[in-house]
C-alpha cells in the first residue's frame, strides 16, 4: 500500500516544538511518510535569490553574514555557521531528514520586510512542492509566513490540514490564523470553543477534529529539570552571577503588528518595569514580525545603559531549553502564547502584556495587563506574591501527535471545499 506523504512545514523554533510530536507520529504510522520542509533565514546556497529578490538593505546586511560565514566554514570554525542554521541543526539532531530549504526571512523587522518575505514564500514554495508532490500539506498556528504556504498548497490542489485554528488573539496573527482556516480542508483546534467557531466560520464539522495541543505532548516528553548544563551550552548571556536555582523572572516580548509604530514604547515600559523588580531577569529575543525592530532597540538600549550583573539576554534556546527556563521561572513576563498553554500545565504565573494574546483561552496563571509601567509592575509584584499555580490540563492530555496522525491516514476532504 502507497503511504500518504505528510509534508509539515516548519517555520521557527517555537512551532517546531509544538509540531515535533506530530513529525514523530507521522515517521512512526506505518501509512503515511514524512516530508519536512524547513523555512531559514540567509543560507548558503541562497546568495542569488537575496540578490534577485530581496531589497538592498535586506541584501547588504545578508551579505556580511554570507562573507563570514563561508571564512569560517573554510576554516573550520563551526560555531557561526551553526547560528546561521539554528533551525536545520535542531531538526537534523532530532532525526527529521530535511527534504527542502526555504529561505524567507528577510533583516528588518518592519512591515515593509514582512510583506516582502511572505511575498518571497510564495515564490519559493511551488517548486519545493511540484518536486516533493506531497498529499498533504501541514500547517501549524498563524505565522505570518504561513500564509503563502498555505496560498501555494490550496493553488496547487494539495489538500491542507491545519494546526490551532479557531483562536482568537490579537496583532496580525488573528487575520492570519482566519485565513488558512479558509483555505484548510481538514481542523484540529485545541479547545471546544476554537472547534465551534470554526463550525461557525462555515467548516464541515466532519473534517474538525479536537486531539489536544501538540505541545503538552512535547513537555512530557523531555527532562525538565534545569542544571549549569545549560550555560555551557549558550553562555551566560552577558550575566557575571544568574543562578538557575534562584528565583528569576522570564521575559519574552513578540511585536504586536497591527501596533506597528508603538511596540518600541512598550518594550521600553516592559524593561521599565522589569528594573523596578529586584530579581534576575532572563530575556528573550522576540520573532521576526514586523514590530521586531523596535522591540530590539529598546532592549539593546536598556541593556547598554543597565549594568546590572542579574540581567541575562539571549537569541535561541531549543525547544528543550526553552520549556525549562519557563517551567522553572519564578515568572514570565510579556506575550508568548507559551505563557499560556504550555504555562498553564507548568503553573507559571504569567504577566501578559498588551493586544497580542487577547482572546485567547488561558488558565489560571494569567493576569493580563496594558502594557504600561506601573501596571506592569504591580501585576509581576501580585504574580511573585501568588506564587506557582496548579498544573492544568486544560489542553491536552499528551497524546495530540499519534490521534493527529491517525486523522490524516485515514480521513481524504475534497479538494473542493464548501461552505457549511
């Protein structure tokens, strides 16, 4: 018998740890076979493209990349070219063969440089999927880059099975998420009320199903437990003395796209507040969305003018790693919808910060807040004097990735979609 070919697309490094349960049921189920599609930012091979294709300044800040890391690779040096593959490197280690590379991501962080590599998506994605002729194409959540994939699959007749449709929330994720939803043939949200909206939207309630959140799966999966490990393998971030084994606050603060020419402010009153707290304070890059640029110089400028040897600030943790700072952290601070899912079944008390997660279904551990210093802070001050919260179950059991597999062995939509 033909296995079905499952093509999953993965996009960054926190969708790949919620669809790595997915990835894995697939290899195992004896009926289907494993595609896995990685979009990069600047590669090797990809030199020309950028020049074809992107705009000078994204162009000129590639090439430097290019130039070093092609000297280090000649002369051994691994580490920068490492950089430069995170993403790859993560799913080549977990033994997920990576049949095509699609260079997207462009420097700038605005909305500009948004538009412009969705629109280099949908250039790259038609041959990738004319050669791999995948049955099914598989697309998680409501990345902005996701969309053209998911354009190119539904004009190239590949039937798409959605990820996490039927949220709701705030920036240009809500608009996005809507959309693939349209153009998906079979669902599977996470929570009841996510699968009745879609029924809502128009979706055939035969083709949405409800397995869990993939992402539940993955935490139970792994080893929790956080050790000096840890700075061997990404440094201290800049820090002389943070200590894992004493409380300390996580912050991760993604740009709020449809606030474009605000979410500088706000990741100056977020690391305004977090200066008031007297605890040490583990930050995070945000993603790629438009907005990013402004978020990164208020962080840059904080951390230039902040001498404080409890302040750590990284780029990229693994899956793996990132769910262990945020299991251990005494809180997370900003608008990771990690904070509320993965969150909830760690008991991490949560401050969520502004529009980017309204709406969103969210357990016990969340106070939401505008993101304004002063309410910032008094919402942290009320989480650290909480404390942890109890484990939900809320989203799944941990069982999401073999029920999702099982769906798309045995379940063929029509090409054609009608309005329910």
């Amino acid at each position: 018998m033909k296995k079905r070919k499952i093509c999953v697309v993965v996009n960054d490094r926190a969708i790949y740890g919620r669809v790595k349960p997915v990835m894995e049921a697939i290899q195992k189920h004896p009926q289907l076979e494993l595609q896995v599609i990685a979009v990069t930012n600047f590669y090797f091979d990809h030199l020309f493209w950028y020049l074809f294709h992107g705009e000078p300044v994204s162009f000129l800040k590639a090439f430097s990349w290019y130039i070093k890391a092609r000297t280090t690779k000649i002369l051994g040096k691994r580490g920068e070219v490492e950089k430069l593959e995170y993403l790859p490197k993560l799913l080549m280690g977990a033994g997920f063969p990576i049949h095509a590379r699609l260079p997207l991501f462009l420097e700038g962080g605005n909305t500009r440089v948004m538009v412009k590599s969705a629109g280099l998506g949908l250039l790259g994605i038609p041959k990738l999927f004319e050669k791999l002729k995948p049955d099914v194409v598989l697309i998680y959540a409501d990345r902005f880059e996701s969309l053209p994939i998911a354009m190119a699959a539904a004009f190239l007749n590949i039937p798409i099975a959605h990820v996490e449709g039927g949220d709701v929330s705030g920036t240009i994720d809500e608009s996005v998420r809507h959309a693939i939803t349209k153009l998906a043939h079979m669902h599977f949200p996470v929570t009841e009320k996510s699968r009745q909206r879609l029924i809502r939207m128009g979706e055939n309630p035969d083709f949405v199903f409800m397995p869990g959140f993939s992402g539940i799966d993955f935490i139970k999966s792994i080893d929790l437990g956080l050790d000096n490990d840890f700075f061997r393998r990404y440094g201290r971030g800049g820090s002389d003395n943070f200590d894992l084994h004493k409380p300390f606050l996580l912050v991760l603060y993604h740009p709020v796209t449809t606030e474009y020419n605000m979410n500088y402010e706000y990741a100056r009153a977020l690391c305004a507040a977090i200066d008031k707290i007297k605890m040490p304070a583990m930050f995070v890059v945000s993603n790629l969305d438009a907005g990013s640029d402004g978020i990164s110089s208020a962080i840059r400028e904080y951390r230039v003018r902040n001498s404080r040897p409890d302040r750590a600030f990284y780029k990229n943790f693994s899956p793996e790693d990132f769910n262990r700072v945020l299991a251990h952290a005494s809180a997370a601070i900003g608008n990771s919808s990690s904070f509320l899912r993965e969150g909830a079944f760690f008991g991490t008390p949560s401050v969520l910060v502004g529009s980017r997660q309204t709406g969103r279904e969210c357990g016990a551990n969340v106070i939401e807040v505008l993101p304004e210093e002063k309410k910032i802070k008094e919402a942290i001050e009320k989480q650290l004097r909480h404390g942890r919260y109890p484990s939900s179950a809320m989203f799944g059991d941990g069982k999401a990735g073999a029920r999702i597999a099982e769906i798309l062995a045995r379940v063929n939509p029509s090409i054609q979609k009608r309005f329910y």
